[in-house]
C-alpha cells in the first residue's frame, strides 16, 4: 500500500489552477436530476429492473452424489437417428425388413472387438459383400455394457454401436451403402444393425 505524500506548494497551485477550469459534465446536480425523475409521468418513468428469480437447487452437502436424473443428452438416442435417417431403399423392401422378414445374406459380429480391430473388418466384410452381389447384411455390434463415468465428458456405453453407423457413411463403405436400420429382435434388436446394400455396378 502506497503511502500519500503531500503536495508541493507549486503542484499545489497547478491543481487549483485545473480545479477551476474544469467544467461539470452534467448541467445539474445528482439530486435535481433524481427529482426530475420522480416527477415525470408514470409512462415515462423508467420501468423498475425486475428482480432475477432466486434459482430452484436442492440444498446437498459437499461430496454428496447428485440424485436427480442424469444431465441432458444433446444428441438423440441411436435408434431415433436412425429411424430418422430418409429412406433411400424401396419402402415396401423397407417395410419387410423392419418386421425381420428379409433373412440377411450374411453377417459380421464385431462384438467384443476393439475400434482399431472393428474398423477394417467392417470394410473388409462389407466391400466383399458388396462385391459379391449381396443387398442385405447383418452387422452385430452388441449393445454395449454400462461402465464406470469418473471422467469430465461422459462416455456412452456401446462404442461400436454408435461407431459403426458413422464408418457406413463415410468412404469407403458409403458408396456401397444404400440404408442402415436397427435391425429386427429376431435378428439382434438394439445390438445389430441391417446394411442394405446398393446393386453392384
């Protein structure tokens, strides 16, 4: 904290000098202006701030663990998105399919594999059919365990159900791909996709 120290005579002298040149920047004191205020008319009067709402939060004790429901999820749930995906297929095919009428013509189960290991065997076994004239195919991805959440960004349970939907949009499987759709309880349910397949050229 810095100690005030006197001022010099001349330096003094230098702020009455600037004391008395300065001009107030408003024409009327504080007081006269609050009483124009009040005396205006009720419609002209500023209207008074409202008062914030006091925030609705359940008292809790430090360490304690949250008890409401889990935070927002921004993204919708995977079979919505799918569900929600335009229809490129024939919609009678489509129809058929959804109900497990189609048999799939062969599958893949990645279930238990690694990303790393998932990824090129999805593209292998899809190309391959693909190439072998094949329309539908089954992709088994499990639905993944609930694990334990300690980290700052949650993680979603079912890595390779909610991976494998991406890579069949993206090169090289999307040329191949004409729709993905849960597939049917018969088939798997949540934990199996149907890839239909475009004609081979």
């Amino acid at each position: 904290m810095s100690r005030r120290r006197t001022l010099h005579p001349d330096e003094k002298e230098l702020w009455q000098t600037v004391a008395r040149t300065a001009k107030p920047m408003h024409r009327a004191p504080p007081e006269a202006y609050q009483a124009q205020i009040t005396e205006l008319p009720p419609a002209l009067a500023p209207a008074l701030a409202p008062t914030p709402a006091t925030p609705s939060l359940q008292p809790f004790r430090l360490g304690e663990r949250h008890k409401g429901k889990p935070g927002h999820d921004l993204v919708p749930p995977l079979s919505s998105r799918l569900a929600a995906a335009p229809l490129r297929m024939d919609a009678k095919a489509f129809g058929r399919m959804s109900r497990g009428k189609l048999a799939p013509e062969a599958r893949i189960d990645l279930h238990g594999m690694t990303i790393a290991e998932a990824h090129p065997e999805l593209i292998r076994f899809v190309l391959n059919a693909h190439g072998a004239g094949m329309r539908l195919v089954l992709v088994i991805t499990g639905k993944g365990k609930p694990g334990s959440d300690d980290g700052p960004i949650p993680r979603r349970p079912g890595v390779l159900r909610h991976q494998v939907p991406q890579w069949l949009r993206q090169v090289p499987l999307a040329p191949a791909v004409l729709q993905v759709a849960e597939a049917h309880q018969r088939h798997g349910g949540v934990g199996a996709l149907y890839v239909y397949l475009r004609r081979g050229g």
